[in-house]
C-alpha cells in the first residue's frame, strides 16, 4: 500500500464523515415522548427546570435510572442507613451507590470519590442498560468499549442512533431513550420484555405498563435476537474457505492482503492497493495448500482501489454475491480478511453508514485485510474491506460490490506487464556487449556483461526476416537466465547461413530493462572447421574478432588477421577489448609503431598470450590489424 494513497484515501474519507455528521446541537425536542412516556413508569423524572433533556447527564443520575430499570426502587430506600466510603454522594443518592455496590454494578472513580457530579457517557449508560438486561460484560458478553456498537448489533437501538450516540455529546435526552428501548427489550435468555417482567414481580402496575407497551414511539419495532432471520455467525464463517491470503512482492518489498474467489475458475476480487506494483503474488488457501503459478490481472481500476486476479485453477469455492443496496444502518455484518498475515480471521458488526461508493462499519479493518470480504447476515458477499482508521475506534470501510461490475475483465495482463504499469520504479540498465562467448555445431553460447544486483535475464531472438521477436518459455513462464562468467545462454538449433538477431534484457525487483542492443550474426559452423568454439585457430584462449560480428578478415596468417574498417564500427572495437577482458587477456601498455600508428598491447593474465590491436593503413583502405602471440 502506498503511503500517499492510504493518507489521501484517510482524508477523504475523513472529510466524509464530518461532512455527513449530524450537527453537534441536536435538538433534543424529538427525545420529549421517551421522558413522558418513562415519567409515567416514575423511571425518568423532571427536575424544577423540566427534564432538562439538552443537559449532560450526571454519574449519580445514569446509576438512578439504571437501579429504577431494575425495578429496585424500594430496595433503595432500605439500604440509605448504610455506610458508603465516597465523600461526594448527596443524601438522596446513597441508597442507590449502596445497592449498586451490593450488586456489582458500579464502583467509584476513587477510594474517596463516586463522582456523582462527573459527566455520565453514552458508553457508560449503555453498559448500565446491558447488565439491566442480564449481559454481563465480566462474563465477556460485551465490553465496556464497544457497548454501543453491541446494543445495536443485538438491536436494543438502531443505526441511525448507534451513529448519533457515537459521534455527539451525551445528553440527558439519549439517557431516556435507550431507558426507553431498554424496557420494551427482552432481556437476556427471557421470553418477555423486561417492562413484562418488572409488571409481573409487582413493580411496576399492570394499567401503567400496558399502556407503556403499546405506546410506540416513532414506530419502533425491535426484532427478536433470537430469531434474526438469517445466519448465525458461525455460519456465515464457513465462507473462509473462498478467502485467501495474498503475499505480493514489489520494489518495496513483499506486502500482504486478502482475497475473494468470486468463481470456480479462479477469479479473485482483491483491492488495487494490495497488488499494486507487484511481479510476482503467492496465493494462500483456507485448506493450506499454496499457489506460486501464474497470476493475470484480468482487470483493475485504480479509483475503484478493485483489481481482478485470475489463478490457474478451477472447482474453487465460490462466495453468493448479494447487494449492498438492499442494506440498512444497523444491519449486522461479518468481515473476513487476513490481516498481518492471519489468515482469514473474522470479525462482526454492524453497518454505521453509507459513503458514497463505502459501506461504513464497526468490524475491525486491520493491515492486511484489505481486500478481503464484508457478508450480511444472510451469508452474502456485500462489499470488499478497504481500510480502516486507526485514529477512530470501530471504524471501517468496505467498496460496495457493485462496483466491481465496472470491471469488465478483458485487460488481462501479465504481472511483469502491470507492475511495469502500476509501479514507482526505476528501470535497470540493458545488458551490455552482447556478444557469442562459444560455439558448436549448431549452437552459440551467448554473453553479456553483468548488470549491477540483476535478479535474472531475459532472452530475446529472430531469424532474418520474421517480424517478431521470440523468447523461450517453461509452462507458461518465459524462462529466466542468470549471469555466468563462461556462458549466460545457450542459443540452439541454429541453421548454417542463417543471420540472426539477438538482444537481451535485465530483471531486476520485478522490472525489465529497455533492450539491449541488438546484436547479429550468421551462422557458418561446419564440421570441416577443426575448432569447436569461438576462438581463433591455434589460439584458443582468444576471441575471433571476424566471427563475433558475422565478417571474415581480408587476410590472415596463424598470427596475423586484418579486418577491413569498412565491416564494422568503432564499438566493435570496444566490445572486442571487453571480451579480451573477460578471457583474462588485459590491457598492458601501447606504442608507436614504424608506421606511426598507436598499437595497444594485451596481455594475459594466466599464460603468455599477448594481443596487440592497431589500425594500419595501406592503398585498399584502412585495416584492424590484430596480432596474437603465445
């Protein structure tokens, strides 16, 4: 993943949510039915100032309303003429720090100290509405940092309020609204809602507790958790067999991310950021096995952050594809994903909003699990995770899945092609002194000069008048060469007075070199020459200058040969030296010769050759003169 994209992807999504926030100053008129209908239950009473629903409320006041949803109101008054070690509890409240002691509801925020008069928040209260229901976050049923998001997942409140509670200042209106959806609950393991309940322990009069039930505000109807409708999370787990994990190597690096195999033939959805730059993927399985074969980028869309990868294998679990748009706040959903590396772990929520082309959610997104799968309660593949902020707590994203139907597959790319594409690299030097090092009936072994930490080669060749340049494959990969001081690569089956061109390419963290320069000759080894390599008769620790570039020296001698300037270029010359060098025959010194001339001499470093190299110059034209001495 890219610094720059995750930061600007974090802004943007950033700049998102503050813009679709509801405003900080929430009117509080709407939360007016909640306190009249609880005042009523003499659950949420007025102060001399009303109820005073657009204040925060106090720590004393949320474990007040906390013990009256008991319905343990007269306990309360029992319990007033004990003693309490907090000095900072009004008169009026100590029976109900009492009790909540006695029960294990509450502690101090100090040996001395309740803080009866510290701000209570969202998180607070809604934990004191969960044990009212009989969860116990002890028991790990749900903790105290994610409350909020577990009322919702279980339906105690809806999204839309989940958001609001997350997102505002707690205010003494939201007290009596969820005390409110807390009593028309079932509480844990119970057939009735927990107003059924305190009315047939005698808490709460028949007459008053009807009439609360069927006093529904806003039209507010909560389903059963014990009959969600869908599957259960286990269930919806069991699609981990169409996850995998992805470990793509780049320039940077080797990166990890997730996965989902969309059908049986090997297609996976991934995102773009995970794959992006990557030459070479490994695909990880649910069941263990490992795939290193061949990968395509069948297609991918960089502003989407969605890439389509297809493996070479087929009867593949595939995951049901459902519909985002069919989707609501508050809706539970189930993410799989790999991150750090783990494979296929699994986390739930519930969906906290829509962003655009985002599905926000409170499932924990984590490094390395981008790319992997966001189901509904039905078992459907919904979106696909993205990213997560890490600065918000229970805040993820996931690309809705229709969104990959802008992707039409025909792209189709090797991974060498869309690293070459997607990645921020710097491209190797091209192979230098292509050259033939030796050869034998019907082949040539070729040489180059080695490119500074090149990871390998590749080949390229045509014969004289083909339009197309060729390489050799294994499978479906072209096959790699690596540097050796003697031979790089064979070059067979070549065919007597046929003219080749050749060039060849570095690789290096994944990306190929420009050419190098094409290097040609013709073929003309026969059976009849009594020397099988690349060397001059009776030397053969020294190049034939004439059979490395395709010409024949217009005289020779066992020691002497003279090559017309007129069949070759200066960096003929030059390649020539470099191949002296790489025998181990080197530069020594130079003089004038009689003729005025400059001649080089070099010498070898393991025996007594010694190659002088000199232009000479007569009434035919000017000649390389090349003398070789043992």
């Amino acid at each position: 993943m890219k610094t720059i994209r995750c930061r600007t992807l974090l802004l943007f999504l950033l700049f998102m949510l503050l813009m679709s926030m509801p405003a900080a100053a929430e009117s509080m008129d709407e939360y007016l039915p909640y306190a009249q209908s609880l005042s009523e239950l003499e659950v949420f009473l007025g102060t001399g100032s009303g109820y005073e629903l657009d204040r925060a409320p106090t720590r004393i006041e949320g474990l007040v309303m906390l013990i009256r949803l008991l319905g343990a109101e007269d306990e309360v008054q029992s319990l007033a003429k004990f003693s309490i070690p907090f000095d900072d509890v009004p008169g009026w409240g100590k029976g109900y720090v009492v009790y909540a002691y006695k029960e294990g509801l509450t502690k101090g925020v100090s040996e001395s100290r309740f803080g009866s008069s510290n701000s209570l928040n969202a998180r607070a209260f809604t934990t004191f509405a969960l044990r009212s229901l009989g969860y116990n976050d002890a028991a790990g049923d749900f903790s105290y940092q994610n409350s909020i998001v577990f009322a919702n997942s279980i339906g105690l409140f809806d999204g839309n309020f989940m958001t609001i509670l997350e997102n505002e200042a707690f205010l003494r209106g939201h007290v009596a609204r969820i005390a409110y959806e807390t009593l028309r609950y079932k509480p844990k393991g119970e057939e009735v809602l927990l107003i059924e309940q305190l009315m047939s322990q005698g808490m709460v009069d028949d007459s008053v507790g009807n009439a609360f039930i069927e006093n529904v505000i806003g039209g507010i109807v909560r389903v059963d958790p014990e009959e969600p409708g869908g599957k259960s999370t286990s269930e919806i787990a069991l699609n981990a067999e169409s996850l995998v994990l992805l470990e793509v190597e780049t320039a940077q690096g080797i990166m990890t991310g997730s996965g989902v195999v969309i059908d049986e033939d090997g297609t996976i959805v991934t995102n773009f950021h995970v794959i992006e730059g990557g030459y070479k993927i490994t695909v990880s399985f649910d069941e263990g096995s490992e795939y290193t074969g061949t990968v395509t980028v069948k297609d991918y869309d960089e502003n989407l952050d969605l890439a389509l990868l297809k493996v070479n294998r087929t009867g593949l679990p595939a995951v049901a594809i459902g519909s985002s748009e069919k989707m609501s706040l508050g809706d539970p959903v189930v993410a799989i994903g790999s991150p750090y590396g783990l494979l296929n772990s699994i986390t739930e929520g519930i969906v906290s909003g829509f962003r655009d082309q985002f599905i926000q959610i409170s499932a924990a997104i984590s490094p390395g699990s981008s790319g992997g799968a966001l189901f509904n309660d039905r078992g459907e593949l919904v979106g696909i995770t993205t990213a997560g902020i890490a600065e918000g707590e229970n805040l993820g994203f996931a690309i809705k899945i229709e969104a990959i139907q802008e992707l039409d597959g025909n792209m189709r790319l090797s991974l060498a092609k869309f690293s070459e594409r997607t990645a921020e690299f710097v491209k190797p030097e091209p192979p230098m002194n292509l050259r033939i090092a030796q050869e034998m009936e019907g082949t040539a072994c070729m040489q180059w000069d080695p490119v500074d930490q090149a990871d390998f080669y590749y080949f390229y060749y045509q014969q004289q008048g083909e339009d197309t340049y060729w390489y050799d494959v294994n499978g479906d990969d072209q096959i790699r060469f690596y540097y050796q001081e003697d031979c790089s690569c064979y070059f067979n089956d070549l065919t007597k007075g046929m003219t080749y061109n050749v060039y060849v390419t570095s690789v290096k963290d994944g990306i190929e070199s420009d050419p190098s320069r094409i290097f040609n000759f013709t073929w003309d080894f026969s059976k009849e020459d009594d020397y099988s390599h690349l060397f001059y008769r009776g030397h053969d620790d020294v190049p034939d200058f004439g059979r490395m570039f395709g010409i024949l020296p217009e005289f020779s001698t066992q020691e002497i040969y003279l090559y017309n300037t007129r069949d070759f270029d200066d960096d003929a010359v030059l390649n020539y030296v470099e191949a002296l060098e790489i025998m181990g025959i080197v530069y020594n010194y130079h003089y004038e010769t009689e003729s005025g001339n400059e001649a080089y001499v070099y010498s070898s470093n393991h025996n007594r050759t010694s190659v002088i190299l000199s232009y000479e110059v007569n009434s035919t034209g000017v000649y390389l003169s090349i003398f070789i001495y043992d």
